[in-house]
C-alpha cells in the first residue's frame, strides 16, 4: 500500500484523510524537522499551554526538553544497562520447556520493568503500571473502542494521575536516587517544572516508552525470525546487534505515521501546504524509500548506511532513543545466544493501524 502511495508521489493529498499524506524520505523529514510545522496539532487536556514535549513547540518545547534531558540523561541509560540484563535474564530464566511466546513472555515485560524502576516504583505496583499504560494506549491502538473499554482508559488514566499525584509530593518532600526526583529538581535558567508538567511528562516517558519499546522488540524479533540467514549472521557475530535493532527500526517500525499541523504555507514537491492544513508523515513509508535506500524491501542487518526515521527528527527526534535501543539490543542478543535453534511455531498476529502497529503474538519454539 505505501508503495502504490508512493508511486502517486512523495507528497499527496488524502480525500478521505482530509490531510497531505507524506511517503517520501527527504519529505517526511522536512515535515518532522522544518519551523514551517507544528507539532500541537491537538488540544491540550486541560487549559493552559501543552505539558508534553511531544505537544508543544518553541520556546515551551525547548524549555521542557532541556528540563527533561537533565534527568533523563545518557549516563542515567548506561546505569541501567546491567539491570536490563538483570530483567531479560530472570524473564528467560522463567521460560519452561521449548516453547514462548516472545511478544507476551518478553517484549511485553522489559520496557515497563526498566521505566518502572527508573521512576522507582514499588514491586507490587508494576503489574497495575503494566494495567494502565495498556488501558491508555488502547485509544491509539484499539480498533474500535467500545463504551465500555472508553470507561476503563479513562478510569485508568485518572488512577495514573492520582498515582503521580501521590508520588511527586512525596518526592518533593523526600527526593530520591530517581527520575521523578530528578525531574523535579531540573531546573532552566532557573525555571523548573510544576506538578501537572512533572506528571504529564512522567506519564509521556511510561506510556510511550513502554508502547514503543515492546512493539520494537516484538516486530524486530518477528523480522529476524522470517530471514533466517539474518538471525544466522547475528548468532554466528552478536556483535552484529546494534546494526540488526537500527535495521527493525527501519524496517518495521513500532511508529508508522506521525502528525503535523502546517503554521505557515510552504511548497513541498511542488505541492502547496496551507496554515492549518494537517500532515501524515508516514515514517514506515519513507524508510522504505527507493530513492534513498538501497534494496529498501531487503532486512539487511549489515546495512550501511541506514539513516532511518524510526526515532523521528529534527528537534522532536525521541529523547527515549537511547533507552529504547538499550532494551532492544539486550533482549535481542540475548534471545538469540540463548536460543539459537529459535524458529516461528504459530500463528504472528499483529494490532493497531496506521499510527502505532506491533506484533501482539509471535509464538516460537527452540
């Protein structure tokens, strides 16, 4: 579908999105990247300016990411390496017999594991943590929610702000070795951040990190699995993997669509975008650009280059890439060492749409 898009052009309008649908590479990227788009295309919850990096532009953007870049920082990723191997480990450890299922019994598990550690949330909270970032996801990746699945996200995503709530004053009274406690402290030019922009952003790093971060796992195992002679060369050289992650985030990306809203006219491959016109950068399309990637359709984990969108661009580019690419490289490489005779034994299902797509079920027998 996205090659028949792309057939049509880089830069096309969508009737039925009611929006410029962008497959191209260097278009995509411009969209992601240039001052002519917004990326508050929504609303925010409540009045006041958006809280989110994701939902806001210059200055409040640049002052919220500067914030929280001093707390979530690469030195506090590397910290974390030896406790996401700790976590992959005691999952597979908990592996019985010859048989998982890597996108329940792994993926699912290691990114709200690591998130919630970092946020230092107690043990016997995790399982309700896991319950809420899914409720909350569901509004982007269900297909269709019912009345009663709207009740339950927005009753879980009321339990996560009380939850935060709850946490940040205690953390304001008694500050810890942790990111909510570190968040609180940044401060910009002598600017920190209040309590709804600490939660919102709290609440940003769980539900999208967890989301992303388990679909990437998911799918890129799942690709690995359908090109054995790609899964051979990284069991034969593990050092392969940081390639291998770069190659399933280009090739089947967790994101496949990100929005902007156009601010100010501007010509894009002879196209003209107007003020508040929206745009559909579909990200899953321009990484399988032919006019700027070699063999596109081909999972290669030796590519190079191999300058993907995965991770967006531009000043938006995911401040949770390092971690994410932690996660993905640990648990990878460890499921391949540990079982190398790994093949697919069932039925691969995937959810979601166009936005946000994963492997929900990839059945696997060693």
């Amino acid at each position: 579908m996205y090659r028949a898009l792309q057939e049509r052009g880089p830069v096309v309008w969508g009737e039925t999105m009611g929006g410029w649908v962008v497959t191209g590479f260097d278009q995509a990227a411009l969209a992601l990247s240039d001052q002519h788009f917004s990326a508050a295309g929504r609303p925010p919850q409540r009045s006041g300016p958006p809280t989110t990096m994701v939902t806001a532009d210059p200055p409040e953007h640049t002052r919220l990411r500067r914030l929280v870049s001093k707390a979530f920082t690469a030195r506090a990723v590397e910290d974390m390496r030896p406790r996401i191997q700790a976590i992959v480990d005691g999952l597979l450890n908990n592996v019985d017999g010859d048989r998982m299922d890597v996108a329940r019994d792994l993926a699912a598990h290691v990114p709200i594991m690591v998130i919630a550690e970092m946020l230092a949330v107690p043990v016997e909270m995790r399982q309700t943590f896991r319950r809420w970032t899914d409720e909350g996801m569901m509004a982007i990746i269900g297909r269709h929610a019912s009345d009663e699945d709207k009740a339950r996200m927005q009753r879980s995503g009321r339990e996560l702000r009380d939850y935060f709530r709850q946490v940040i004053a205690e953390r304001r009274r008694d500050p810890g070795d942790d990111l909510i406690s570190a968040l609180i402290a940044a401060e910009d030019e002598g600017r920190a951040m209040g309590d709804a922009e600490v939660m919102d952003n709290c609440t940003l790093l769980l539900t999208a990190g967890n989301e992303t971060t388990t679909s990437l796992i998911a799918n890129g195992m799942h690709q690995l699995l359908r090109h054995p002679s790609q899964f051979d060369r990284l069991r034969r050289d593990p050092s392969l993997v940081n390639g291998a992650v770069e190659e399933m985030l280009r090739f089947d990306p967790a994101v496949h669509c990100v929005t902007r809203r156009v601010k100010d006219s501007i010509e894009l491959d002879g196209a003209t975008l107007e003020p508040k016109q929206v745009v559909f950068a579909i990200i899953a399309a321009a990484n399988r650009d032919p006019t700027h990637f070699d063999r596109p359709d081909e999972f290669d984990i030796e590519r190079h280059p191999n300058a993907h969108l995965g991770f967006g661009d531009g000043m938006h580019f995911c401040l949770g890439a390092p971690l994410a690419r932690a996660e993905a490289q640990i648990a990878i490489e460890a499921l391949v060492e540990r079982f190398p005779k790994m093949v697919l034994a069932g039925e691969v299902r995937y959810e979601g749409h166009f936005i946000l797509r994963r492997a929900t079920q990839l059945p696997v027998t060693f």
